[in-house]
C-alpha cells in the first residue's frame, strides 16, 4: 500500500470550516491515479533458477491505451524484479532522435573498436537516465542515475510526482527497478501528472524497442478510462503476450543440434527471443540442452531478438567475467572499467577517456573476435555485449562464433549472458 499525504486544499477547506463554525460539505477526495502496470508477472514462466534458467520478460504496458483528463495523475507501476526506463513524449522518434539510448562510437582511427565485435563500441547514451524538462530540442536535467532509483514520483521515496506538459516536453521518468533501496523485489508506483493540453502522446520505454502506449488527453466534456477499462485491456494482452512467447519458444528449443557430418557441423545457439509484436522478451538460451560437439565443429551465436541487450562470456559464473556496462577508459588502464551491477545506488566515478572530460558509458567490448578457438573448459572467451537491430545502431553485429580445433580440450564448456546471469548453456567437447 502507498502513503499518500492530504491534498493542501483539502487540509485547508477543513481547517476553515471548523474554524468558522459554518456547515459545509466534506471536502471531495481527489481521484485515484490510474495504474498502467510496467511489465507483468508470470511466475509460471519468470524461472531464472536452474535447472529452468528461463524468463519472460513482458515488455509491454497494461493497458496499451489510456484516456485522461488534463489534470489526471498516471501510475506507472513497475513490476517486481523488473527494470524498465519509461518516458512520455508527443513523438517518441523524436525523443529519442534528442536523447538516444544507444549509440555506435564514432571515434576514428580504430579507436572505439570492441575486440568482441570488430565494430565501435556500444555506447549508452542519455535516455538511460532520468531526464526532467527535457524537450525534442535537447535541454533539460539528465540525471546520472543509469542504475536507478527515478528522480520523481515514488512516494515512497518522499518523491514529488512526475509532470509531463505535453506540446515539446520530454519526460523520461526512469530508470525504475522493480526492487527497494534494500535490494528486495518490490512493486514500485510512480506517479506522472498529465498537465498536456488535449491530444495524442506516446509513453514509452527507452529500453526496449516497441514496448509503448497511447495517452489520449480529453477535454472534460469527453470521458477518461476508467481503471476496470484498463484491467479488462490488461487481462487480454497479457494473455495473448504469453501464448506468443509459449509459441516461439517451444518452436526454437526444436532446433536440430547441428548440420552437416561430424567434424564439420554448424550447430546454432539462440541468444535470447522475443515474440513477434515485441511485447515478450525471452531470457534464455536456444536450445536447452548441451551441444555435443567434435573438432572441426563451429558453434554459431545469434542475437535473434532485435529489441534485446545480451552477451555470451565463457565460463559461465566465472569471477572474470566483467559486468556487461562499464566505462571507456581508451588508450587508459584498464581500458575497460565495469560499473557493479547494483541498483538503487549512484554510478561510482568512471575513468576518462585521453582528451574527454565526462565518462563514456559503453557494452562490454569483449575480448574474442568471431571464430575464436576454444582451448579449455577455464579459458576466458567473451563476445562482449551486442543490441538486437531494432535498436537501429550501425554498424553493429548481432553473430559470433567459436570453433573446436586440434587444440581443443575434451570437456565442458560453460557459457553466460552477463546482461541476464541465469541465461546459460553448455557445449561438450568429446
């Protein structure tokens, strides 16, 4: 349940009231904010714990349309153990064209390259961050808040609601984890004051490509939705986002476990999935079972979903492994510094790029280019982080690969997504 203090106008029509001894009608209570849930939960298909290591992440809002009054007050109700960055705009292309999310590193003379990829580093850029009085011209306040919490509208943080004004106005009241400041799955509510003028809006979520919804603003003469509109919309959707997930996963852990004759098969691993309207995200590796493969054999990563952040790093939950967002520090040591994944929390002080003055926010750019051969179960391999195309960053790669060779060593070799820790698989040598 929310804390939520008296209205000031409230407060004073009854002060007054008692004071003057005049029979008066109660004050009205202002009206509930209207809940759009920011993801959902599904405990049937969110099991990042082995032997499952699957998860459905709903990159949707419950409901996909609303209609409010100028004046009315939003609920943007991150789910638990979620993490979504959602904002408000009249064109969301036009947001994000102001404050991009991802960006290809444009430095040249081969600086910026990731050694995972061959291709500039993977750059995050504002809209990863809260942004107050932003507009389709740039400006505003970009806070450095990359890990969360949001800057405004939880009122369990003592957090004055959020305003979105319409007309140029961009608001991107994220990041927002669906977890406390003690690091407990939480559902956190978020609240945004509609004061845009009547006409048509987009909320969004700079995370993840065509998760979005349509605020319809009415004059008062109009009706507004009321929340079991909004439930009755949400129940259907949610509905229809699993079946689809169900398909397309069912579908890609069918995939034949390689091609061709032994020492010369082509096997494939999905990196991730999502349906295909984007609503559903799907955290797992493709298949979901060891490959077993022989020398000669290549093994073939796809990053499938175009609308998802991911990673392959071998072996899995090896403590090498780097977080999957760190700081570009170029011709610098460490060259690569990773942020701590913990939310809730500020960004540590990052390093410096030779001649910049504000950190660099990059993917992990890897340290194995495509066909790298696998040595042993304990070497260290990883492609680095890589956007799906729905992103539209360019150039980028959404393909690696490792190979069995000669020197090769019989045995198990383990791999992860750092973005997603329970994504993991396995390939055996013989």
């Amino acid at each position: 349940m929310r804390y939520r203090l008296a209205t000031a106008a409230a407060t004073f029509a009854a002060t007054t009231a008692a004071l003057v001894a005049v029979p008066s009608a109660p004050p009205v209570a202002a009206a509930q904010p209207l809940v759009i849930q920011v993801d959902h939960t599904d405990s049937a298909n969110q099991q990042p714990f082995p032997p499952f290591n699957r998860l459905f992440e709903y990159t949707d809002f419950f409901s996909r349309n609303v209609r409010v009054h100028q004046g009315d007050v939003i609920d943007f109700q991150t789910q638990p153990f979620t993490f979504h960055i959602v904002a408000l705009a009249k064109d969301e292309s036009a947001a994000l064209r102001a404050y991009p999310v991802l960006e290809a590193d444009k430095e040249g003379g081969g600086a910026g390259i990731a050694a995972g990829t061959g291709k500039p580093n993977l750059i995050f850029g504002p809209s990863n961050n809260s942004i107050t009085g932003g507009s389709t011209n740039a400006g505003g306040t970009v806070a450095d808040n990359g890990q969360g919490p949001p800057v405004c509208g939880v009122a369990a943080l003592g957090q004055a609601p959020c305003t979105f004004r319409g007309g140029e106005d961009v608001e991107v009241i994220g990041p927002t984890p669906g977890f406390d400041l003690s690091g407990q799955p939480a559902t956190i509510d978020q609240d945004v004051v509609i004061n845009a003028p009547p006409g048509r809006y987009s909320y969004f979520d700079t995370l993840h490509p065509a998760m979005n919804g349509t605020l319809t603003v009415v004059s008062r003469s109009e009706l507004a939705s009321t929340q079991a509109q909004i439930d009755a919309a949400s129940a259907a959707q949610f509905t229809q986002d699993q079946s689809e997930a169900l398909t397309v996963e069912q579908a890609l852990n069918q995939t034949p476990e390689g091609i061709g004759p032994a020492g010369h098969r082509q096997f494939v691993v999905f990196v991730g999935a999502g349906a295909p309207d984007g609503h559903v995200q799907i955290d797992e590796m493709f298949p979901d079972k060891p490959l077993g493969v022989l020398a000669g054999d290549k093994v073939n990563f796809v990053w499938d979903d175009p609308r998802a952040v991911h990673s392959v790093a071998f072996p899995a939950n090896d403590p090498r492994l780097p977080e999957p967002f760190g700081y570009d520090c170029g011709s610098n040591s460490p060259g690569y510094q990773s942020i701590p994944g913990t939310l809730n929390v500020p960004l540590p002080p990052g390093c410096l790029e030779p001649g910049v003055t504000q950190p660099e926010v990059i993917g992990d750019p890897g340290n194995a280019p495509s066909g790298t051969e696998l040595s042993s179960p304990a070497s260290f391999v990883d492609a680095g982080v890589r956007a799906g195309v729905g992103f539209h960053v360019h150039p980028s790669s959404q393909q690696w690969a490792v190979t069995v060779g000669p020197g090769t060593a019989a045995g198990t070799y383990t791999f992860q997504c750092t973005v997603h820790a329970w994504m993991t698989g396995v390939i055996t040598v013989g």
